[in-house]
C-alpha cells in the first residue's frame, strides 16, 4: 500500500496530474488490494476497478455492508470468469455496493476462469476512464 502512495506522489513531482482522473485497479491479489486502499481513501479515486479480486484475502473481512457504504459514491467495474473460484466474493462485493444506492457499479462475467483477458481489462478501462471525482 505504501508502495501506490509513493509512486503517486513520486509520478506527482514529475509530471502534472488531474486529481479529478486517478484511477485504481488490480487483477487478483491487486484486486483486493485495490478495494482495501479505496476502502481508506474513497475520495481519492475516480474509478475502481476489480478483475477477479481476491477480496478474502489474507483473511481480510473486507466485503461488508460497512464497506460497501463507504464505497458507495465510487464507480466500481468488476470482471470476473465464470469458472473463477473467486466468482463468488466478488459477486458479493457488488451486491452490498447495489444494496448499497452505488449507482455507478458494473458486473461483467467471461466464460474462463482466474484468466487476465487482455479485453476485458480494456474495456474496464474505458468505462473508467468515463468518470471524474468531483
């Protein structure tokens, strides 16, 4: 986690950046850690994205209602193959957000299992890429 805040900031002194576009997202592992960083600093991001997260991990009670509602006014896109044994989690993680009034929120599923599918992460990026933080 120290780790994306160095680098912003570091990327930051460099190069001049939007604070309205920062985006976050993460394949598996990086999926959860995503959504544990968005979940400690929601107004940061403009977009989320989570590509067969492993949001469980590490034993991590990370998909709640408590969390969900702390996410709620940020634009989540989740992608996940149909034969993922994390399907479910993240299943879950979109429902609290729905349940939630996240009204920015995206399910799509592959036929594949825990797969990076170079499309997929395209078109999660350009739905992304849709949003601002005001």
């Amino acid at each position: 986690e120290t780790d994306i805040w160095e680098c912003m900031a570091a990327l930051e002194d460099i190069a001049e950046i939007d604070p309205s576009r920062k985006y976050l997202s993460g394949h598996s592992m990086g999926g959860y850690g995503a959504w544990s960083i968005a979940s400690k600093s929601p107004d940061t991001w403009a977009a989320l994205g989570i590509h067969a997260g492993a949001l469980w991990y590490n034993n991590a009670n990370l998909v709640t209602n408590d969390i969900a509602l702390i996410l709620k006014n940020v634009p989540i896109y989740f992608v996940c193959g149909t034969n993922d044994g994390l399907l479910t989690i993240n299943q879950t993680a979109y429902n609290y957000l729905n349940n939630a009034g996240n009204s920015n929120i995206k399910f799509v599923t592959f036929t594949g299992g825990h797969e990076y599918v170079e499309g997929n992460v395209e078109s999660m990026y350009l739905w992304m890429k849709e949003f601002v933080n005001k």
